[in-house]
C-alpha cells in the first residue's frame, strides 16, 4: 500500500474543516500556489534534456494526473475545491507537500525562482495556519508584523527561515528545529539569542538591529556556524563567540547602537575582543563603533581579508602587520599617526588602507 495515501478514513466535513477556517486571504494565497507550482512542474518538464518525444509526454500525463487528484475547479472559477482523491496536505509526507502549501512567502524552490512577500501581502499577525505544514523545509514571512513564532516549533524539517523586519521578541519556539542551517531574523525585536544555542546545524545566523543584550550559552553547539551578523545590538559580552571556529563572516558593529539605545550613549559596547583570537577561518571581521584599544589578538587571524576597525580608540597597529592576506582595511576614527599609517602601508602594499591620513 501507498505510505503516502491517507489511509485514516475522514468525512468530507472533516478534511475540509481546516480549509474552511482559513482566513480569505490565505484560501487564495494557497491557490496562488497551487497554479504557480503547476506551472513551474511543467515547465522544468519541457527543460529536461533527458525527457524526450513520449517519455516526455508520458512525464506530463503523469505530472497533470498526480495535480488533478488534488484540486479542481468548477466551471473555470477561482474557487478551489478538493477533489474526490483529496488527501489531508497537513499529513501527507509525498515530495510536493512543500509546494501545495507554499503561500507565497513559504519556498522550496530554487534561489533563482524566489518566493516572498515583501510588499506584506499577508497583513495580519496570525501565522497560526503555517502551524499544521509538517513538511516545510524553507520559509519565509519577511516584512510583515509577526510577533509569535510559537506556531513553527512543531516544524520539524525546517531548514530555511527568513523572518525579516517583524516584531518578533522571543525565538525560543525555533529551540527544537534542529535542521535549521539558515536563519534571517534581522530588523525584529529579540533580545535573548540564547534558545538558539542547540541548534548545531546553523550554518548562517543574521540577527542585526535587534535589541540583544545576551548571546549564547557558553557551552553552546553552534560549531558550524560559517556567517554571523550581530550588527547594531547592544552587547558587551562576546565570549560564546570564542568556539565558533568554522565563522568565515563576523559583523559585530555598533553595540550598543545608540539609535536603538539613546539612553545608553557612552556606556563601554565591546571593549575586548581576545576571544575571536581562535577564529582562524575568519576572512572579513566588521568591528566598527566600539572602545577597543588592543588589536594583539588579531595578528592570528591571518586568513583575514576584510577588517574593519573604524571609530575605536586603537592606536598601536603594529600587530596588523602579520596579516599578509588583507585587501581592504578601514582604520579611521581612530588615534593612530600619520606616520604609523605610513608605516603600515608599506608593510601591507597590496592593501587598500582608510585612514584619517
């Protein structure tokens, strides 16, 4: 037998119950879905080098029937209905499952066919109905007013999460999605990144204009973490960032960021950065807008590419020396001298040095 038919038997009523609650705007979102994935199915079909003459035909008959047992339209209207093979999406594990309930702003499709909603198609908060699509691996709700992500902590598979620019405070329903390797929640609320601390598959973290004051457990697992932006924040302590020894990308600038934090102006951001001296995968390190006066930890993180170091009160830089590998350097706003800047160019030829001099 088919694991993947739905094999409990339920009444019509009861299939089309979740259906039936949904908000107007997400009935059509769903439709808009349907049609564009048919589209796009058929269309890779054609694209196929390996489908040709009636195997292709065949692929195609195929293709339309396994759609066909899932929706229909009555008398070419825009109403969807189900078909007498319907079978419940929310439980139904086959492939497609991902495409069926992509609403616009949930994708699992190629980077080159995106799928969002930046223009915040879906104005309400509620994202309770994504709470039933079991089988999404790539999401995304950017720019809209979400603030309870407690509706994807049953989402197992997720892997890909985009939840730019809402209103989200607390991240600990994403605790248990330990398939994530990709997570957007820049321009939200968030002030405690800690819950995120389990995820070791995380390859790709950006969290930049929140409001985060605490960062990690210490005894953390987010040893695969290749790329963090925690720009404009208000942190000061950066210690949990010591064991992340696969970060190629690190932008730690402005914290505290006084735009965010007005009442907290001349208050010491990060004034240490002696724990990123084991982070030699590091190729481009931002630390613009802090009080760090001590760059010896630097000089092991040789693979380095781009380091920015302006608006700190640095003023030996004898240590940037040793970093054979650097191709663009932003020094300014600092206390260094005209002659130390001389200095350093001629030990960094092939740099590209700014600097107040």
């Amino acid at each position: 037998m088919n694991k993947n038919l739905q094999t409990t038997p339920r009444t019509k009523k009861a299939k089309l119950a979740w259906w039936n609650d949904l908000d107007k705007k997400w009935k059509e979102l769903f439709i808009n879905c349907v049609e564009d994935n048919i589209d796009r199915e058929l269309h890779d079909l054609l694209y196929d080098s390996s489908s040709i003459g009636d195997e292709l035909k065949e692929k195609e008959r195929i293709l339309t029937k396994r759609w066909d047992g899932f929706f229909k339209k009555e008398n070419n209207s825009k109403e969807l209905c189900f078909s007498d093979k319907f079978y419940d999406i929310r439980d139904n594990p086959i492939n497609y499952i991902n495409y069926l309930v992509k609403i616009n702003i949930i994708t699992e499709i190629p980077e080159y066919y995106p799928y969002d909603i930046p223009d915040s198609k879906l104005k309400e908060k509620d994202i309770s109905p994504l709470s039933f699509l079991i089988h999404l691996k790539y999401l995304n709700f950017s720019e809209n007013r979400v603030r309870d992500l407690s509706p994807l902590k049953n989402l197992k598979k997720l892997k890909n999460l985009n939840f730019y620019r809402n209103w989200v405070k607390d991240v600990s329903p994403l605790a248990n999605l330990k398939q994530l390797t990709y997570i957007d929640g820049s321009c939200n609320h968030i002030n405690d990144l800690s819950p995120l601390s389990i995820l070791s598959k995380l390859e790709y973290l950006n969290c930049n204009a929140n409001r985060i004051e605490k960062l990690f457990d210490k005894n953390h697992c987010l040893v695969n973490l290749k790329e963090l932006d925690l720009r404009n924040n208000n942190i000061t302590d950066i210690s949990s960032l010591s064991t992340m020894k696969k970060l190629i990308k690190l932008n730690l600038d402005n914290n505290p960021e006084n735009y965010f934090y007005p009442k907290k102006r001349g208050i010491k951001g990060i004034t240490s950065i002696k724990s990123l001296q084991e982070l030699k995968n590091l190729t481009f390190l931002s630390l613009r807008g802090h009080l760090i006066y001590d760059i010896s930890p630097l000089d092991k993180l040789t693979k380095l590419e781009y380091l920015i170091l302006s608006k700190n009160k640095i003023h030996d830089i004898s240590y940037l020396a040793k970093l054979k590998n650097l191709t663009n350097l932003d020094i300014s706003g600092n206390l260094i001298s005209k002659n130390d800047i001389k200095w350093l160019k001629k030990r960094l030829p092939k740099c590209k040095i700014i600097s107040d001099h």
